[in-house]
C-alpha cells in the first residue's frame, strides 16, 4: 500500500538539480527540508536524518555552524571551521581532512535543526572544537616559518 503517494509522480533531483532548488527556494528566504545521505557529519547528522535549511546570512555564520555548500559540483551540508571574508572553510565531522575554501557565493543555506516529527530539534554547535581542530589543520597546511 503506497498511502498518501499513490497515483503521485515523485521526482528524484541529482546533484545539479537540487543545487538549482535550494539556491531558489533559499534566495527567496524560505526553508528548506532535505534529507542528508553519507556518513562524512556522523554522529553528529546521520545518514536518512532530515535538516532543516535556513537562507543564510554572512555576517551570522559561526564557527561551528552546519551549511549548505557547493564544493566543485556537488552539494554538502558541512561545519565550519573558519570564517573569511571571501568565504569558509568547510570540514565534514567524519572526515579525516577539511574540503577546503568555499566563497560566499557558493554557501547556500545554514542548518539550524534536525526535523523530528511533529516538531524540528536545534542542532548544537561546538564551535570551540571546531576552532582547534581547524589550527591544528591548518598547522599542517602552512610551511614553517610561512604566514596563513
């Protein structure tokens, strides 16, 4: 029994087609629910859990919060782990590495919360953490004697 989707065409987006949904749904100020998939933001976000998604605003991403961004052609909600004026640096929570630079215009939303029936949960941000963990990184990127 198919419920409430029966006789309902369901449209899977790819990866091109989701970034043109949520750019349009987020550029006009309204959220967006999506349902993550991999495991790079675990334990934090599970795979199947839904996030909510909210327009961003620059000049209130934190270290710490969880966006919505286009890394090359593909679409992660990853945390960020430095904050620029040209952008952020982004860094799945499971990964061994950060993704790297993401500018301005390719940060789409911020997660602010896990849907849960019938009501979303906030969505906690460690961003002290998320501070160390990116200089020791970035340590490791920057040669000796060099500047950032």
């Amino acid at each position: 029994m198919m419920g409430p989707i029966e006789g309902k065409r369901i449209m899977r987006l790819d990866q091109s087609a989701l970034h043109s949904v949520a750019r349009e749904v987020l550029s006009r100020g309204d959220a967006l629910r999506l349902c993550v998939h991999g495991s790079s933001m675990a334990p934090a976000i599970r795979d199947g859990e839904d996030l909510v998604v909210l327009p961003v605003d620059r000049g209130r991403i934190r270290l710490g919060d969880v966006v919505l961004c286009r890394v090359g052609t593909r679409l992660f909600l990853h945390r960020v782990v430095l904050v620029g004026r040209g952008g952020v640096v982004v860094w799945g929570d499971g990964l061994a590495s950060p993704d790297g630079h993401v500018g301005w215009d390719e940060v789409l939303g911020v997660a602010r919360g896990k849907w849960r029936e019938p009501r979303p949960l906030a969505l906690r941000s460690l961003p002290g953490e998320w501070a160390a963990r990116a200089r020791r990184a970035l340590r490791r990127l920057v040669p000796v004697g060099g500047h950032p």
